[in-house]
C-alpha cells in the first residue's frame, strides 16, 4: 500500500503575515487528511562552520518556548498574555496545528522552508522552498544555499525568482481572522497610524512620526489603533496589514519607495481594493469607494487558501514520486 505524503513546515510563532500563511499551510494540509506539522525554528543559517551554533540557538530557543507554553497555559491569569512577550502563544490567528518536536525526517516527508532559510538543516530528502517575500540569496553568490532538487513555489507573481521557479509554481494559502479583524467604530476618527516593518531601512521615512507605529503591538492592540485612526500610512510595500487597516475602517494608504510607483510592486494575480497608493486624490477616492468590498473578498480569500493547498500536495505527490 502507497504510504500517504507527510508535510513539516518550518515556522517561528504566528506574529506577523509569513507565520501566519505557514500555518494556514499546515491547517490545510491537515484538513485534506495529510500528516502536517510545524517545526518551530528562529534560526535560519544553516551553513558549513556555524551547524554547532545553529543548533545550539535552536534548544536554547525551544527551552524558552517550553517556557513561555506553561506560563500561558497554567498561569494565563497571572500574567499580561496579550503583551509582545507572548505573541503568538495565547492568541494565534491559525489554531490547532500540530507541531512536530524533533528535528528528524523521513524519506516520505516533504519539508516546507520559507525564503528566509539557508541550507536543509532538517536534512530532508523531499524540500519545497517557499518564496514568500522576494529571493534572499542568489546562487552564484550563496552555493549551499538550495539544493538542485529543491522544488521552488512563490506565494506571489512578484515575488518569483524565474531563474528557481520557471514554471511559476504557486502556494497562496492566505488566512485572516475576520472575528478579529473588522470595524467596531463607525463613528469619528481621528489621526494617523503608520505601518514600518520591511521599509525599516528606507531613506524617506519620516524623522519623527505623528501616530502609532504598530509594528511592535500585539494583533487586538493593533485592530484597536486601526479602529481609532483615520488614515493608516505604509512605508512597507508588501504588508497585508495595509488590508487589514481598511478592513478596520481606516483609509489605508501605501508609500511608494522614491522614483518607484503601484505598478512595480503590483502582479497581474493582484487586486488593490480599499487600498491607496501614494496621496494621488483619486488612488485616495478608489481606496474609499472599494473598502465596503473588502469583506467578502477576503471570505473568498480565506476559501481559497484550501483550493491551493490541495493542489500544492497533489503536485508534491507526483514530483516527488511518494
């Protein structure tokens, strides 16, 4: 009898989009009937002269975690469970995946890592690379990097290295907690909010930002700023928070990078709604008129991420011949 395909997703805990839509994954995979797991790794350089230090961070980390997993489930009403220190292990946006312990794969397993991963530190036979955000490292300059035989996906047309995925294999498994993040307030607004995270290094950030930054917030603190605000401004280009700021009824604009404009960051599998990008009147009037829509679409969204899913295992099925 055909042994069924397992799956092991390398994870860090659900504080921002990549976890999240890794999660989802496992959720998924799980729901479909397949053995999936998430391995919890915050370490990702796994390369000749540093495997020791690697693994050494890597239980020195799942000490912590262990940690942190009893403090939240046995003194929850002792201590702040909402507070940065415990993102991602009181609230989590995808719940009930079931976590894989140890760092040991077999041959009918396939290993999902994300684009943030150098090396195979699972040592897995069956690896799928996932580019969920744009190519970290280039091949002739980071030869250990992949292997010949790893099978290359993108979460998003433009985040595809044609030279890795030339087929432009595609995961999308998107997950939002539509309990959570929605619109409460439906009266006055007042002020702004700003989004930093991946445009931390950009050379035209503000000096000084009038309004919360929410990068370091918890998800309810961050849902409660949004549903406070008037205007949610983004310098980071590639964040669903911006979605999730309209969904909260703020207007959400995104801040182009200097001499760029939308259509370098936008692929043709993309949609802009109840999103404005730079402070163009009518990018603002589109934002405003297309922010009702936002609901439904990413109802339909979440339904998607299954459909995907499926498909990713079914193609895993057939490449790597399990």
């Amino acid at each position: 009898m055909k042994k069924k395909l397992k799956f092991v997703i390398v994870s860090f805990r659900q504080i921002c989009g990549g976890p999240i839509v890794l999660h989802a994954l496992c959720k998924y995979l799980s729901e479909l009937g397949y053995d999936a797991r998430i391995f919890y790794s915050e370490e990702y350089v796994y390369k000749k002269g540093r495997k020791l230090k690697f693994w050494f961070n890597w239980a020195k980390r799942t000490a912590v975690d262990t940690c942190k997993i009893i403090l939240v489930k046995f003194f929850k009403n002792r201590i702040n469970v909402n507070s940065k220190r415990f993102s991602g292990y009181y609230y989590k946006a995808v719940s009930g995946c079931k976590r894989k312990l140890l760092p040991f794969v077999d041959k009918n397993t396939v290993v999902v890592y994300p684009e943030v991963t150098y090396g195979n530190f699972l040592k897995a036979k069956n690896v799928v690379r996932w580019l969920l955000y744009y190519n970290r490292f280039y091949d002739q300059n980071n030869p250990d990097s992949y292997e010949s035989n790893d099978l290359f996906f993108c979460y998003r047309e433009v985040f595809n290295d044609t030279s890795l995925n030339p087929e432009g294999n595609k995961l999308k498994t998107p997950y939002f907690d539509l309990e959570l993040y929605k619109q409460y307030n439906f009266g006055e607004r007042d002020g702004k909010c700003y989004i930093v995270r991946k445009g931390k290094d950009r050379s035209d950030l503000p000096e000084i930002f009038d309004g919360t930054v929410i990068d370091e917030l918890t998800e309810k603190e961050i849902v409660d700023v949004f549903n406070k605000c008037e205007y949610c401004i983004s310098y980071d280009t590639q964040t669903a928070y911006s979605y999730i700021a309209a969904l909260c009824g703020c207007t959400s604009i995104v801040i182009p990078e200097p001499g760029k404009c939308k259509e370098d960051y936008i692929g043709s599998d993309d949609d802009t709604l109840g999103v404005a990008w730079g402070y163009d009147e009518k990018e603002i009037a589109f934002a405003k008129q297309t922010q009702p829509q936002l609901i439904e679409r990413y109802i339909e969204i979440n339904k998607s991420g299954k459909r995907s899913a499926k498909e990713f295992a079914e193609y895993c099925e057939s490449h790597f011949k399990i």
